[in-house]
C-alpha cells in the first residue's frame, strides 16, 4: 500500500502518498526500501497506488504553503464511477 501517509490526522497538509519527500521518512521509496533491507524479494513487491486524491481547506487564508494547517471538514461523496478507464493486466 503507497497512499494515506498523510491525511485528516495530521496537523499539517501533506500528499497522499509521496514518492520521495526530502528527508521524511514517511513516503514510499522509504517503505520499499524497509521491506527490501528486511528481506523481501524485489520480483515479489506490488506497490499499489492511489487512485483518489484529498483536498484540504486552509485553517487561515494566510497560510498557503505546504505543510500548512488544514481545517478539519465533512468528508465529501464522489458518486460518479466508470469502468472505461481500468487498466488491467494479465
């Protein structure tokens, strides 16, 4: 799993799910890394990925940057699905 390393949780925005984020190490290179030096075999690893995105609602319009302070709301529906655009493989 690559996503939800960040969200409602924290005190701060932060991407859903950071391939490589400085010096953090909450992001997925670190994670991959942690299973491979724990002694997962690389051919058996699957990294799925998000397939959603988050939004944030500033606590203060004057905090803009990232890391910023985020203002807790209602989660909101997403109700539209459609089967066109899945990617499969065999």
């Amino acid at each position: 799993m690559s996503y939800d390393y960040n969200g409602s949780w924290d005190s701060y925005t932060g991407l859903n799910a950071p391939l490589s984020w400085g010096t953090r190490r909450l992001k997925v290179q670190a994670s991959v890394s942690d299973r491979i030096r724990s002694g997962a075999q690389k051919s058996k690893l699957i990294i799925a990925i998000d397939a959603y995105g988050l939004t944030f609602t500033l606590s203060s319009s004057g905090s803009y940057k990232p890391r910023g302070p985020p203002r807790v709301l209602d989660a909101l529906e997403y109700t539209h699905s459609s089967k066109e655009h899945l990617l499969t493989t065999r």
